[in-house]
C-alpha cells in the first residue's frame, strides 16, 4: 500500500463476508485456484500489473505474487485490502486485515518471491511484528495526511473570505473615488470593511465559482466601529448595486447578499489605529483601559456626518 494514497476503509457490507481460512492459512498456494476465472475481475489486458479489478496490483509484482495474494484474499472473503485507519491498529477488523497480510507474506516467502528472507533466520513472530509496525506507521502517516489537508482547507477558506473582503473593499473606495467629497472615506474603507462568511459555512474558493454570486454571506460585527461608519458602508453599497442595475460594468459582477443578524459573530479583526474619532464606537472605547485607548492613536477634527448625508440623498 502506497503510504501517502489512503483509499476509504471496506464497507460493512464487505466486512460482512469477510471470514477467517485458519485451515489453510500458512499451505502452499500451488494448487488450484479457489476461484473460477469467471469470479476474477480482470482488468485492461494491456496494464497486467492491475489483473483483478479492486484486488491486489502493482508495477513492480509478479504475477506469481498477485495470484497467491488474489486467492488468498478470496478464500477470506476480501475483495479489497483497505483498512479503517480511524480506528486503532488493534482493531478487530484491522487485526483481520494485518493476519492476512502476515500469512500472505509467509506464502510468498516460501513461494520464494522473496528470495532474500530465509523463515529459519527471520521468524513468523518477527514478520508478524514488523507488519504490525508498519500498520502503526500507516495509521501516523494517515493522521498527518489529515492534519494537514484540514489545515490546507483552513487556509482555503481563510483565503476565500480575504478575496471577498479585498473585492468588495476595492469597489467601496472605487466608488469614493468618483466625488471629491468622498475620498476621506477611502482610509476608513481601507480599515474598516467588515469580513463575512458564506451563509452555509462553506467558502469555496469563489474566484472561479459562478454560483458564489448567489450565495448569502453573514456579515461579522466590528465593534470597535462606529455605526455611522457601517451605515455610510451600506448606502455606498446600494449605490453601487445601484449603478450595476443601470447597466455600468465598472464594479465587476455583483456579490451575493451580505445578511447583518442581530446577534452577529464579532470579528477578530484588531482595532485599527490613528483614524479621526468619529470612526471609532464611543461605547467600545469606553470600557477599554486608558494604555489601549492611547495605542488607538485617535485623531481630532473631521466628521462624516455631511458625508452620509449626500450619500442618503445620493440613494
């Protein structure tokens, strides 16, 4: 088995037939095949390193060792080697598949498809061990595999979401651009644009995804922002959903709705510093300590209020 390919574990209906053939465990496999050639799911005939389908198969084996595997994993009911690397080594089922796999090698040892070990000098015992060590090593190997595509689809998500915010950012300062009276906003744009997830929780990666434009997002609350900033983010918005009815193609394709809930998840976006008082929420700033509130860097002078309400009158 390829230590970096982890195919699913046997279904219970497969388990179901597996059986134990203690009988004929450790005899020579040169007598008849136990199957008819009809029950051998042969593969393409111009690949013989893959002869039986889902059973065993490699570029570098014999045909010798695949049909002493393939008989031997039919008279114990096994189609498939797939062990259910969730579950400890020791497993019941897993044992089954690590019994199997120990007399299987001793067959081919004394079939002498491994030349190079000698059942005198390198007991049963030993082989049994090292192949239990190697089904640990698997199971390692398989929950690195895990950690790391978790932490890969972690970082995907977390890229997904970045995009969504920078594309919806850069169409806010786009838009603060177009009026002289606009442009103090872009900074607070830039600092201040609220992330969002996917309504369902599963941010694909929405580059190429035609149908994230229906997609609902749930928009995270920033509390260190004043309202009036978050009410001046949505009439710019609807001026520019505006806009994009009208025909204008210069904010790109229109993104899916950003629900606001009442009980909004808070962002752990830090608070960003040396903007004018006016950005900041006076309720969230009173309840932090004096060091914090003086590492903000909070700026006198210049209020939005006139800003917000050209752009109410805008929409």
């Amino acid at each position: 088995m390829d230590s970096k390919v982890f195919p699913p574990p046997a279904t219970e209906r497969e388990k179901a037939k597996w059986k134990s053939d203690l009988e004929n465990d450790y005899l020579d496999d040169d007598g008849e095949a136990m199957c008819s050639p009809s029950s051998v799911l042969l593969g393409d005939s111009d690949n013989p390193a893959f002869p039986y389908g889902d059973g065993p198969g490699h570029r570098d084996a014999s045909a010798a060792t695949l049909k002493i595997m393939w008989r031997s994993m039919q008279r114990c009911g096994v189609v498939s080697f797939r062990p259910d690397f969730s579950r400890a080594a020791s497993n019941t089922d897993n044992a089954f598949l690590w019994d199997l796999a120990h007399s299987i090698f001793i067959k081919l040892v004394k079939a002498q498809e491994y030349p190079e070990i000698d059942l005198e000098t390198c007991s049963s015992t030993k082989i049994r061990h090292a192949i239990f060590n190697h089904a640990k090593q698997l199971k390692q190997n398989h929950r690195e595999e895990g950690y790391s595509s978790q932490h890969h689809d972690e970082y995907l998500t977390r890229k997904c979401r970045q995009m969504r915010t920078i594309r919806l950012r850069d169409s806010r300062i786009k838009f603060a651009t177009s009026q002289a009276m606009f442009i103090p906003l872009i900074p607070v744009i830039t600092d201040c644009t609220s992330d969002a997830k996917t309504e369902a929780g599963d941010d694909d990666d929405d580059n190429d995804a035609d149908d994230q434009t229906n997609k609902c997002v749930i928009v995270s609350s920033l509390p260190w922002r004043h309202p009036r900033i978050g009410r001046a983010f949505q009439l710019i918005d609807r001026l520019i959903e505006l806009q994009r009815e009208s025909g204008c193609n210069d904010y790109g394709r229109a993104p899916g709705p950003r629900l606001r809930p009442r009980d909004p998840k808070i962002s752990n976006r830090p608070c960003p510093q040396g903007h004018s008082s006016e950005v900041y929420c006076k309720k969230w700033l009173k309840i932090r300590k004096l060091p914090e509130v003086n590492k903000i860097n909070i700026q006198p002078g210049r209020s939005y209020k006139n800003i917000i309400k050209e752009l109410e009158r805008m929409v």
